[in-house]
C-alpha cells in the first residue's frame, strides 16, 4: 500500500507508517483526507481512525503534527528556530534549537529536567521530587520524540510537499532537520603532518545501517565532499578532504540528501560562517579534534587521532 502519489493526490496514506500497522489491516481502516493550496500556504491533512497527521507550511514557517491516540507531536521551523515537542500522559517534552543554543525542558507529574546547551557547554537544573525516575521517563521520552519526528519526515518525503513562496517572495524549502539525529560529526583533522591529508570522520550512535548517498559535507566556503557509502550501527566512516579545511579556523557541516543540516561543529575564526555553535579549540598541527567519547556532546583535542575507530 502506498502513502500518497504527490501534493495534489487524492490517494489516502495508509497506517502502516504512521501507525506499525499491518499491510493486511490497511484497507480496512475508513481515512479521509483535505488539503488547501495557495500562493499565501499550503495545508494537508490525513486522518483515520487510529490517528491523524497534518502539515501547514506559509510565509516561511512549516507546522506538522502527528496525533496517535494518547500521544501528540509537533515540529515546527521557521528560519530563527526549530521546535520539537512530544506530550503523552506520562510526560512532556519540548525541545528548541536556536543558532546559538539549544533547550529541552522535560516535564512529568514528578518533576521537570531542563537542559540547555550553549557555547559548547550543557548544563541541567531539576525541580521536583524522585530525580532518578524523572531522568528515566525524560530518556524514554527523548526516544519516542526521535521516533515520532523520524515518522514525520518519512511522511513528508513520500507525500512529497512542495516548495513554498515567503511573504518577501523568496522560495522556502520544507525540508526539516531531524532531531537528534544518530549520524554525527565525531573527529576531524584539519592541519595534519607533512604527507597526511586533512579528514573527517562520521559516527552512527544508532543500532542500524544508515544510507549516506548524497549527504554532503560542507565548510565555510561550501560543498567539500559528496557521500556515496553506508555507515554501519556503532560504525564509523572517515573521509579524507584534502587542503580544504582552513588551519586558523572554519566550520564542518554535516547535510543529509534533503538538504537539511544534521551536525556541525566550528573552531578557530571563521568569519562568515553560517554556525557558530558548537565549537572547540584550534587543533595543532598533526592533533584531531573529536568528541571525548563517541556520540558525547563534550569535543576536546587530540595528541594521537584515532581516524575511523573509537574515541575512546
């Protein structure tokens, strides 16, 4: 069973992506579909009995919500902020990333954990009472959250949304970065000794293989390398971008096929660059920057680089 032919389609999503539905119970499930199409926005919505999914992208602002009974949630981007937020009975959790920090605000019946991360330093408060089961149900939460948005881009891609016109007449892309996102930057080099070249290395926090044909990795100047391998779970892949990194400083940008930026990771002056958060310090000749950890949010430098293995 399909999704949707395209934007103008009057074909019906099925619940098998929205919902873990069987492919054998779809055509049993009574759904309905509305859509709305201008110059000024763009509104489509899917609903069956078992849930409901709805996008409405103008002026350069997209909003989707994917409702299931008992769970909630909405993404929405504009070109200042991304918000993610998931609301169930036993928790909610809202996530909202700016250019230059990024805040996560989980709230149960027995508390509230909030983290923020800015200038490459995260620090966490909580109010409430049982911390320990707060921070348990806030990491499942985080968990579903990934789920769920997960779900929404792949609507997304198979309802094919189109492009929209800002009220400035500019054309908008709909493509939504994911939260959370498994493929991360986790090392680089970008001054090595006499005879080495400069790399990257990729890491998947995630348990399965991810495709990364056409992402692209990016600095302050533009496209410096075009993907065409698959990382394995808890793998890595390391790249080799030779005389394109700037000694004094600059700014790896991660995009998957979409367009969309998944991780980025400046150091040193890069005047111009788009991202400025976060940042780590100017690795010495023949040193890596890279995560203390694989996967951490942590960056630290490098005496011996570790290029396609474990940080540590």
């Amino acid at each position: 069973p399909i999704l949707v032919t395209g934007p103008f389609s009057d074909t019906i999503p099925t619940g098998r992506l929205v919902l873990n539905m069987s492919d054998v119970d779809v055509d049993e499930v009574p759904s309905k579909m509305s859509k709305i199409f201008s110059s000024q926005n763009f509104v489509k919505t899917y609903e069956t009995a078992f849930g409901r999914f709805s996008v409405n992208i103008s002026a350069g602002e997209i909003n989707e919500e994917l409702s299931k009974p008992g769970k909630v949630t909405i993404v929405n981007q504009d070109t200042q902020r991304t918000i993610w937020k998931i609301n169930t009975l036993q928790y909610q959790l809202k996530i909202t990333k700016k250019p230059d920090s990024v805040r996560q605000v989980c709230t149960t019946p027995d508390g509230e954990l909030e983290k923020v991360k800015q200038r490459g330093e995260v620090t966490e408060s909580f109010q409430g009472m049982n911390q320990n089961y707060v921070i348990e149900v806030c990491a499942q939460a985080e968990k579903d959250l990934q789920e769920e948005v997960n779900k929404i881009e792949q609507i997304v891609s198979e309802s094919e949304i189109p492009s929209t016109e800002n009220k400035g007449g500019n054309t908008t892309t709909t493509t939504l970065p994911p939260a959370n996102s498994n493929i991360m930057i986790n090392e680089f080099v970008s001054d090595p000794n006499t005879g080495d070249s400069e790399w990257i290395e990729l890491y998947n926090k995630g348990n399965s293989s991810v495709n990364l044909g056409n992402w692209t990795v990016h600095d302050n100047s533009g496209t410096i390398k075009t993907l065409s391998v698959s990382i394995e779970g808890k793998g890595f892949v390391a790249f080799d971008v030779s005389n394109r990194l700037n000694n004094a400083g600059d700014v790896v940008i991660l995009k998957n096929n979409a367009g969309a930026v998944i991780d980025q990771i400046g150091y040193g002056d890069f005047d111009g660059a788009s991202y400025s958060e976060p940042t780590v310090a100017i690795p010495e000749n023949g040193k890596s920057a890279g995560r203390t950890t694989d996967g951490s949010s942590t960056w630290v430098l490098f005496g011996v680089p570790t290029k396609g293995s474990s940080n540590g």
